[in-house]
C-alpha cells in the first residue's frame, strides 16, 4: 500500500498535514501571492511526502505448508470454531403452569397426615 503525505508550511511553522488529501492553505495565502510578485521571494511552501509500499506480494496455498504446520493449522481452528458453539436452550414445559385454587385442604378434609 503507498500513500501521501502533504504538508504545508508557513515560514517554519507547519499549518497543516493531510493524508491522501491536499493539505489546507493558510489565510495568509492570498497575501504572500501579491507580496510574491513584489519579492519575488515566498514565505509559503507545500511538501509532498510519498512512501512506496511494497508491489509484489508473496502468496502461499494449504499445500505450501508442511505436515505438520497442517495439522496444527486445522486443529486450532477446529477448536476455536468449537470456542463459539452456544448450547441449545432449555425448554422447560411447566414455566407458564400455574396451580390450581386451593377451595379445601384435602390433606385435613380426609385427615390424612405424614408421620
């Protein structure tokens, strides 16, 4: 990947860096261009930065690696996969039962206590 770096200077001072932009100007701009043409000398300047990436790129199949790099390969993503297997929900068939009014106490009505 390559990209630019646009920078632009007022006197020394940097007033603005802009990547894969143009960088803004300073308001002192349209001053400097009429204070040019009297001078001849400018006070503004632009840089232009640009870093190359790399062109080639090297690419490599399954088959490129060794045996066993394979079956390490395969086994850690097996087993993270198995990392985010959620468990399957719980049905439970009484949750939205409720019991039935009580009207008597059939334990006392037919006089039947656990000893």
């Amino acid at each position: 990947m390559s990209f630019a770096i646009d920078k632009h200077f007022c006197g020394d001072v940097l007033v603005d860096s802009a990547v894969f932009v143009e960088a803004k100007k300073c308001v002192q701009e349209a001053y400097e261009i009429e204070l040019a043409f009297i001078t001849k000398k400018e006070c503004c300047k632009d840089e232009l930065e640009v870093i190359k990436g790399q062109d080639q790129l090297k690419r490599s199949s399954f088959e490129d690696y060794k045996l066993d790099q394979q079956l390490y390969l395969t086994s850690f993503v097996t087993v993270y996969n198995q990392l985010f297997v959620s468990l399957a929900k719980q049905v439970i068939p009484h949750k939205n039962y409720s019991p039935p009014n009580l009207v008597t106490d059939i334990h006392v009505l037919d006089r039947v206590f656990i000893i």
